[in-house]
C-alpha cells in the first residue's frame, strides 16, 4: 500500500521520522492505553504502526501498514497482554514502506526478549550495519532500527572494530550505554524487555522525547513518549524531557536515570517547532503554539506589505498567520478550506486527479478573498510544487493580490538526522533567489524569515543559539557527516537572498 502523498500528490514538506511511546501500568490495559498514545502522535508517522507489550515473560506484538486507527482494532489489541509495552508510529527515512520494516522490532536474545522502537536516523548507520553483516548477524530489514536492536542483542566492547568483542553479560544500561559509544546521530529508544521499559535519548538531544506520570482510570503508572501531546490524551502528568544522553529505566521502583553518554553541545530539531510537532505540544519550557504565533510576529516586523487579509495555509501555518495578523494590523481570516481525510486514504487518484495536485485537499473561500490583497502565512517551502498551486487558487478565489510569507528561512540543505527530506538538487532555496521562487510561484511579492529571526522567536535569547539543530537552512550540521561527504561537497553554492 501507498499512501496518497507519496504517489506525488501535494508532498513539499519535510516528513517526520517517527513516533514512539512506552506505557509501565501494572493495573491498567497497557495495549489500549498505548493505542491512545500512538493515536496522538500519528502526525508523526502514517506509514505504519506496532505494538509490543509485555507480561514479565513474554513479548506480545502487532503492527501493520497504515495509521493507527487502521492497523489496530478490539481483536488485534486484545492478544497484546502484560503490564508495560512500547509503540511506534512510523515515517520511513532510512528503509522502504514495507511491512518487514514496520517497527517495534521484536527478538529473542541470549538475555530474554527484546523489542526496540526507534525515532531519528543514524549517522554511522551504513558502516555499524557492514560490521554486523561482517560478523554473521543477518538482518531482515534495511532500517538502522534493526542495527539498534541487533547491536543491543549482541553489544560489544574494545578492539579496532564498533563491533569487536562481543559483551554476554551485564546489565540492559550497560548494554546500552555501549550502544551510545558506538552510534553518532539521532535516535529516540523506547527499548522493553522482561525486567523493565527504557527510554533512551542521544547526546544531542535531536530528536524530542518526555516522560510522565499515569493515572488511567485510578491505575497509577509512568509513560514516555516523543511529544507531551500523547501525555495529555492518555490522562498523564507531565513531569520533564530525557535529557541527551540520558538512559531512563522504568520498572515497579518508578523511573530511574542513568547517564549513558556524555551530553554533546545540544542541538535539539529547530524544525519540531516550525512544522513538525502538534501545536499544543511542549518542548523546552514553551507551548508550540506559542513559538509558531511568535514566528508570525517576527515575519509581520522583518517584512511587512499593505494588504487586506491574512490567510494561513492549514494546519500547520495557522499560529503563524494569527501571529502575522496580530502584529501588523491586518485582520486574520481563513482562506481555504482543507480536505482532512484526503491524505489519509491508500487509493491511488490516478492520473487526472494526481495533476490537479491541492485541489484535492484544498479549496478556496470565495467570499472571505473577493477583491482583497492577500497575505498567505506558510511555514516552508522545499520543492517548490505546492507553493504555485495555492497562491492559483487564492487568485482563482477571487484574491487581488497574493503576497507570500515564509515562517522559516529557505531550506537549502537536506537532513541527515531523522527527517525524510529531499536532496538538495531538489530544494528550489538552494539553487534560487528568492526573487527566482517568486516566480516560479507567481506571488506578487515573497519573502521568508530570517535565520536570525527564527532564533529570536524560538529561544528569545541569541546567545543561547547553538541550542539547537538549524542545518537544513544553514547548512551549519552539529556533527560529523562521514557517510554524506559526497553529497556535501558536490553541493552547490548557497544563492543569496534577494
């Protein structure tokens, strides 16, 4: 199956990674408590989605294709018995999307079962899968989840070799934390044996990852999960992030942390903010919702234009265009009605459907853009191919004058931590002025926020800047790219803004 997007309908955005959860409630329904959780982060992934829980002895799982709704019902979560699980909702960055690549992973080991679900994208993942290769692990899948799960199985220490010696003995932390030495790059664990549910962050805190207390329906437990949304369906208290680095066990004595690894200079996604997390998501102290109005205030203050109206494109822009609206002085309306259901479906809309791109998921409100100067609030622009069709269709609406406005920066270099996104011959920021993409999209003015900008709204104090990860605007990556060079030093020159 083949969800609409990735047939070559509407895809110019960056596409999440995954999702992952962990539930420890001796007295609740584990299974349905998790399904919740995974139902709050599908935003996250709709690829496909897994289960594994837990009684002390044995490893229950499910998962399949689709979202969640469509891979879990009463039947299905009925046989996943035990009093901890993990869950994962998946976006394929590393791995096609297939079934033998859906997650959680789920083995037999010398130390008990094992099951692995994974959020992020190694960075040595090519060279750490080679060694296992190399020593006769085979491996079912082309994910660097299943490295993980096999380099936890079977971890090792010492020698030339990441996978020199093997460690048969000692404690899941010290397995893990041996795991940690090896692999540079992103990567959110929840990890669940027989003993105990782990929650596993990397040195850079790239990817976001938070803990809470459970209270389902008078069962006291904890639950992790990649955003504090998940906590809040499922009835959970917030109670802080994993920090980088950081391993968190969770067992009958509650939730106990170790350090894995030494915390590397933090470089948290700046991007979750931009587009990726739910809006009413915390990270850092702050709502989503609240940076993403911010970013529409500085937008408004670095470039303002005389207009009659302030659109957002949906969901995601909204915040940003209220923001816009609020500072400038101009009123905020909708402009286009979305078609929710549409990017849900695994029918093909052949190839007269296909060509007519947004039309399939939005439409214009006439009577709100009549004769008005419109401001359109988005939050990116990678391709190039969404863009165009939109600002048609506000001028299709009725609209005078189609005035573009970008919460971010350009994007102009791809991802290498986590995130599905183009190659940089295909990101129109990295080969055009803007001047040239308000062409291409045929806006009579464009403009983006500035890096700089972007900062200010999300830390609000500058010298805190190395905060976080901004490499796909500035191409300023906050590790080492081995396995990438190639690509790297064939890029292009950065194009000035015009």
């Amino acid at each position: 199956m083949v969800a609409i997007e990735s047939a070559g309908f509407a895809r110019d955005r960056f596409e999440e990674a995954c999702g992952v959860a962990g539930v420890y409630a001796p007295d609740a329904d584990v299974a349905r408590v998790l399904f919740f959780a995974l139902y709050a982060l599908n935003h996250r992934g709709q690829e496909s989605a897994g289960l594994a829980t837990c009684d002390g002895q044995h490893i229950y799982e499910h998962k399949g294709m689709g979202l969640v709704s469509q891979v879990f019902s009463e039947q299905t979560l009925a046989p996943l018995r035990g009093h901890m699980g993990i869950g994962h909702t998946r976006y394929s960055t590393t791995g096609g999307s297939i079934l033998r690549n859906a997650q959680p992973y789920v083995i037999d080991t010398l130390h008990g079962p094992l099951a692995v679900a994974h959020n992020g994208n190694l960075t040595n993942g090519l060279q750490l899968r080679r060694e296992l290769l190399q020593r006769g692990v085979g491996l079912i899948s082309t994910t660097d989840s299943e490295v993980i799960t096999q380099m936890l199985a079977t971890p090792s220490v010492g020698g030339d070799s990441p996978l020199a010696r093997w460690l048969p003995s000692g404690r899941w932390e010290d397995r893990i934390a041996t795991f940690m030495e090896k692999a540079e790059g992103a990567y959110c664990l929840a990890i669940l044996t027989r003993e105990a549910l782990f929650a596993v962050r990397d040195p850079w805190g790239l990817r976001p990852l938070c803990l809470g207390e459970l209270d389902w329906q008078g069962s006291k437990g904890y639950v992790f999960a990649s955003e504090s949304c998940a906590l809040g369906t499922i009835g959970a208290r917030f109670v802080r992030e994993v920090e980088p680095g950081e391993i968190v066990r969770i067992d009958a004595g509650g939730f106990h942390s170790t350090q894995g690894r030494r915390p590397e200079r933090r470089a948290f996604c700046i991007f979750e903010y931009v587009y990726f997390a739910r809006p009413d998501s915390v990270f850092e102290g702050q709502t989503v919702h609240h940076v993403r109005q911010a970013l529409g205030r500085q937008l408004a203050i670095e470039a303002p234009v005389e207009a009659d109206l302030v659109v957002g494109v949906p969901d995601s822009s909204t915040p940003a265009a209220i923001g816009y609206a609020a500072q400038s002085g101009i009123p905020f309306s909708e402009g286009f009605t979305k078609n929710r259901y549409i990017g849900r479906t695994f029918i093909q809309p052949g190839d007269h459907l296909r060509k007519m791109g947004v039309r399939l998921k939005y439409n214009p409100l006439e009577g709100n853009l009549a004769g008005k100067r419109v401001v359109m609030v988005d939050d990116s622009i990678v391709r190039g191919n969404t863009a165009g069709p939109l600002v048609n269709l506000l001028r299709e609406g009725g609209a005078r004058e189609v005035h573009v406005r970008i919460s971010s920066p350009p994007v102009r270099w791809p991802c290498f931590m986590g995130i599905d996104m183009p190659t940089r011959s295909e990101l129109i920021g990295a080969h055009h002025s803007v001047e040239e993409i308000r062409r291409v999209i045929g806006a009579d003015s464009l403009a983006y926020l500035s890096l700089e900008g972007l900062l200010q709204a999300v830390q609000g104090d500058l010298s805190r800047s190395n905060g976080h990860c901004h490499a796909c605007f500035s191409g300023c990556y906050p590790l080492a790219l081995h396995e990438f060079a190639v690509e790297l030093e064939e890029a292009a020159p950065v194009p000035p803004s015009s």
